[in-house]
C-alpha cells in the first residue's frame, strides 16, 4: 500500500511556484529521504501533507485517505516534527506529553514518558520558552515518537541535536520502521540520508529531479582524483568527464561507472597517484544543483 501518493501537487504563491506538479509515491514501510537545498520546497511539500496549507493544485493522498478532507483523522497516525518547534511556550515537556497522551489515548503514558525523558535527556519540568533550540527539537521527536504513529514526518529532525542525539534519533526512528512505521525525513544531512533511507526524492525549484533507490545498490558514478605535475591543464570534458574540482597539481573528476574506460584514458598521463571511488550523495546532489567545477 502506498503511505504517501503526490498527484500533481502544486502550491503558488505571488505567481510563483513553491511546489510544482509533483508526482511522488512513498511506499508503507520505507525510509524515504527528501533532500533539497533552501527553499527548494521541502516544507511547503511537508505542509500541504499535513493540511497547514492548502494546494493551489493537485492532491495528496496518506494511506488512502485525501491529505485535505481527511486531515482530522490522519492527525491520529501521523507523527510530525517541524523544523521550528513553537510549542505553547508555557506549558512544561510534562504537560505537553500528556496532552499528546490524552489525544492519542495512550493508556501507559507515564511508563511512555518515562522511557523517552530517559532516552533524550528531557528536563519534564521546565517550561517550552525555557529550551534551548536542541532541547525543542528532541521535546517535538518524542512527541511524535510517543504514540507509535503509522507514518513519520520530519522536517530536518536533527537541527541542533548533538551526535549523541542523533544517534538515539536514528536508533529510535530504526525501531519504529521495524514495528512498520513509514519514515519521510527532510535534511540538509547527506551522510544520514545516506545512512538511513531507502529511497530519496532531490528536489530543486518546487520539482523533483532524481529519486535514487539507496538500498538497491547507490552507484551513480566515479570520482576520480589524480595528482601529477602536469594535469593542471588536460583537457577532460572531451572525453566526457566533469570537471569536480582542479590546481595544478590535484584534479578531481566524475565519470559513468566504468573503470577501465577511467583507467584507459588516464594511462597516457604522468601520473604520481590515483584514486577511483563511488560517488557519494554529497557528490551527487552537488553534481545535480549545480555545485560544479571549483578552482581552489
Ligand atoms: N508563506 C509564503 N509566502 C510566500 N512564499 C513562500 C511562503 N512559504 C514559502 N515560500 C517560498 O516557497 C519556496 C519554497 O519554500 P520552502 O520553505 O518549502 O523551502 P525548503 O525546501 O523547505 O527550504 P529550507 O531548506 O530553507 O527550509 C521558497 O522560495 C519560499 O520563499
């Protein structure tokens, strides 16, 4: 069954689009990334999923059910951590977990509670005005932790988390895709996408322009990186090759898979050292929103 379907999703503001006719299923079960540079519309994607704002066109479905009429009753199985958390600022962690307990009926909330202060070292009895940003953000992760939901949304969960955070996020967000929870994560963190999903959806200017399949094998190319005296000035993009970056002394290149090809067009060159490894997601989504040549 599909957790997520994206049927021409469109939102504009001022004439311009944010979201642009997006078409993108995410399957009951998977770790989904969705990756992005600023403003490339992963939260307005985000809040059109959840009903804070309505679309200029298209539609969403989750499990089944229209992302607009039926927003009420996905409230109850979607667990969602914004990327700025405004919980009501005078309340406690303590008593903003018992709201959540209460909505959601969970019968053992203290024993809940209990488990996931001790997890992410949450202070119960300080009030949301007094966290710091970090201390927000594991209070919202809890809270959409709390109640087992069916699906994850997170928009950059690990903003201001410290490492050791993050890894209880990751070791927590591991446990409930196993229980079946479905998990869409916005970041701007490679190496956890990297890590952690199975799929991931790159979005530039409201469009989506590449949904790799991690778990399959993520291989989209060679880096190439050669160190010879007198490299600095070969001509490479003949051959097919992207220049990454390049001195004098140090050139790094992408190429499609293909090493002996790599190795047959460097054999002519004097060369001190060369490396040929996988590109990685950093690579890639710097290759796919532009990032290319850099002459440092
Ligand atoms: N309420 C709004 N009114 C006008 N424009 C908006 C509004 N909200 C978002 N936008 C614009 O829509 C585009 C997408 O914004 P969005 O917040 O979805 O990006 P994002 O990918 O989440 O970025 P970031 O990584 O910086 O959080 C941006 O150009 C933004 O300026």
């Amino acid at each position: 069954m599909e957790a997520i379907e994206m049927e021409g999703l469109t939102k504009i503001y001022r004439k311009r689009a944010a979201l642009d006719n997006v078409h993108l299923t995410v399957e009951q079960g998977e770790r989904f990334g969705f990756i992005g540079p600023n403003g490339a519309g992963k939260s307005t994607t985000i809040k059109l999923l959840l009903d804070f704002i309505k679309p200029s066109k298209g539609s969403a479905r989750i499990f089944g059910l229209d992302a607009q009429k039926d927003s009420e009753s996905l409230k109850r199985i979607i667990g969602y951590v914004p990327s700025d958390v405004h919980y009501y600022s005078n309340l406690t962690v303590e008593e903003i977990l018992m709201m959540t307990g209460k909505f959601h009926h969970i019968h053992n909330i203290k024993e809940m509670m209990a488990y996931y202060v001790e997890r992410f070292a949450l202070e119960p009895k300080k009030k949301m005005k007094d966290l710091s940003l970090g201390n927000r953000k594991k209070v919202a992760i809890v809270n959409s932790l709390i109640f087992n939901p069916e699906l994850l949304i997170l928009d950059e969960p690990t903003n201001g988390l410290d490492p050791l955070m993050q890894h209880r996020l990751f070791e927590e967000l591991n446990y409930h895709n196993k229980e079946g929870a479905t998990i869409f994560i916005s970041t701007h963190n490679l190496p956890e996408v990297e890590a952690f999903c199975t799929r991931t959806a790159f979005i530039r200017e409201g469009k989506i322009i590449s949904v790799e399949d991690m778990a399959s094998g993520y291989q989209p190319g060679k880096v190439v990186t050669l160190t010879g005296s007198a490299i600095g000035t070969e001509d490479f993009e003949s051959k097919g090759y992207r220049v990454l970056s390049r001195t004098d002394r140090v050139v790094s290149l992408l190429y499609k898979d293909n090493v002996n090809q790599i190795l047959a067009d460097m054999s002519s060159l004097d060369l001190e050292d060369i490396e040929i490894r996988n590109q990685n997601l950093e690579e890639k989504f710097m290759t796919l929103y532009g990032g290319g040549e850099s002459h440092e």
